[in-house]
C-alpha cells in the first residue's frame, strides 16, 4: 500500500489540481508531504517496532493508512488532502519497515532470501502498476478511488496478520527511544522543503523561504551533534566512515532525487500539454516503471559478482540520456 500511493497519486495530479484550483507548489505538497512523513519517520517506527512489537505497531500502521486514506478520499480542498497525506505517510512509515522485520523474523534463514525477494518483487510491482491503477481508476469512476482502493486491501491485510502473522520483537532493543532525534530529522525536512517548493513563489529572498530553509539547516545541524552524542542514535554515525556506504548512498540520493522530479513533472507534461487521458499517461510510464523493475534484480545478481562500481558508474550517465533526450520531446 505504501509504495502503490508514492507512485499512483502522481498521475491524479492535473485532475486534483483542476478540482480544487491548486497551484504547483499545492500540488507538490500533495506528494511532498506524504514522502516527508514517510521518510523522515522510518527508522523511529523500526525502533517502536523492535521495542513494542513488530506485528503490533505494523497492525497500527496498516489501520492508521487506511484511515487517512480515506480522509484523503473525502478531502473537500487542498489543504485538507495535504494534511491527510500526512497522516497517511505516518501510517506508512510504521508499516514498512515492520513488514521486513516480520518477513526476517518468521522464516528460517534458508528461506529468508526467497521470502526477502518476493517482498522486494511485489514491492517494486505496487509501485510499477500504481500510474496505470492511477489513471485507469480517474478515468473509470474518480481521483478520490485511487485512495479509496486502500481500504479492502488493509482489512484483507489485518485478518491475514492476526491469523497468521507471529508477534516478535527484539530483545537487545534497550535504552531510550531517539524521539528526539527523529523529530529533528522530521524538522529539517519540513524547513527545507517549504523553503524549495515555496520559493519560485515567494521568492527566493523572502522571510518566509529564508527563514525556513535556516531552521532547516539549523535542525539538520542539531541532529548530526545529538546523534554524535547519545548512546542509542536513530542514524549511527559510525557507519558513514565506510568511503563505499557513503559514496553509494550520495549517488543513490541525487539520482533519485531526479527521478522523483520527473515522475511528478511527467504526468503533468503528458495531460496538461499532450493531452494524454489520465490512463494513456499512466500507460506511458509503465515502460519506465517495468523495466526499473525488470533489471534492478539481475544488476544485484550482476553485482554480487563483479561489484557495483559498473552500475554505480553507467546508471547515472543512462538516466541523464534518458532526460536530455526527454527535453527533446515535443
């Protein structure tokens, strides 16, 4: 469910933008928002999980989705739909990662990788299908559906885990939960995100913008001196002294950093200039999102065994032919 609403909002949003009058900063908020959330509380709800239980607060977190997506689904401005989206990253941030500790927890270690696979596989499908879902759902009935959709999904997931999914947690999970710590990460997201997507409007010199990327900056700053500080950080330090680690996660940062702009640009481009329906849009994604899918399993399998230098290395340089040869279209 999660990763089907990172994507399959995306093509909705001309159609919310014509319904409620929004601009594109209010549309990107509509993403924004969902992702802010989402990321920014990830590894505080793996913590909650290992301490409380990892079937319980992925129950909560599954609940806790449906119910924001069906505020979504009655949204009347938005304003209303930015706040759900928020709601709805929550809920998302507390089910994902619980679903991989189950996976890890419930099966054997011979059976681990298979099951780790098919979680990674239907992942990366929910993702793949959520543009054309998107657009077919717009197309047939409403934009509201594609939120609605969650909620038949999340009570088939919760009679499903409390019937078959065993409680676990982690019994070394000691020590002070870094509420802090998450709040400070969440805080530097916020501030500089507003300060990004308000800027073309308010103007880069504004109060507004420059104060809110500042506390941005100065949240950030706060995190890394409290995590170098404390005994149970939600981000270990330690582990960005590894040159490879660092390196791998700049790169996999900028490149999808770009990606992400152009899967929201995109079904924009493609219905408010080419006059694409809602479903030949998300039809003309599908070929970006299948093969994304297709070859990130067998580039790991190649990877095992030469490295990943050569992918690292030709993957970024395909991605900015792929988009200097999209400036071409049209």
């Amino acid at each position: 469910m999660a990763m089907l609403d990172a994507t399959v909002v995306g093509i909705a949003q001309p159609t919310i933008g014509r319904e409620f009058h929004a601009d594109i900063a209010g549309l990107q908020w509509v993403s924004i928002s969902y992702l802010l959330t989402l990321s920014g509380l990830l590894l505080l709800a793996g913590a909650l999980g290992d301490r409380f239980g990892r079937r319980r607060v992925f129950l909560i977190g599954v609940a806790w989705f449906a119910v924001a997506s069906a505020l979504c689904a009655v949204a009347p401005g938005i304003t209303f739909l930015i706040v759900a989206r928020t709601l709805q990253g929550i809920g998302g941030a507390l089910l994902t990662p619980g679903s991989l500790a189950i996976i890890e927890a419930a099966f054997a270690p011979s059976d681990r990788g298979r099951a780790i696979g098919a979680w990674s596989g239907l992942t990366g499908l929910a993702g793949a299908l959520g543009p054309f879902v998107g657009g077919y759902l717009i197309a047939a009935l409403s934009w509201r559906y594609i939120f609605l959709i969650n909620m038949p999904v999340a009570l088939a997931v919760i009679l499903v885990s409390l019937r078959h999914v065993p409680e676990s947690a982690n019994p070394e999970a000691a020590g002070r939960i870094d509420t802090f710590g998450s709040g400070l990460v969440v805080a530097a997201l916020v501030g500089v995100s507003y300060g990004l997507v308000e800027g073309p409007d308010l103007g880069w010199t504004s109060a507004a913008v420059l104060g809110t990327l500042g506390a941005g900056v100065v949240a950030f700053a706060l995190f890394i001196a409290v995590e170098r500080r404390i005994t149970n950080p939600v981000v270990p330090f330690s582990i960005f002294r590894s040159r490879q680690f660092t390196g791998t996660n700049l790169v996999t940062l900028l490149i999808y950093g770009v990606m992400g702009a152009m899967f929201f640009l995109l079904p924009i481009e493609l219905q408010q200039v080419a006059h694409y329906t809602p479903t030949g849009a998300g039809a003309a994604l599908l070929p970006v999102t299948f093969l994304m899918l297709f070859l990130s399993a067998r580039s790991g399998q190649l990877a095992s065994r030469i490295g990943p230098r050569l992918q690292m290395s030709v993957g970024p340089i395909v991605v900015a032919i792929g988009l200097a040869l999209f400036a071409r279209v049209g």
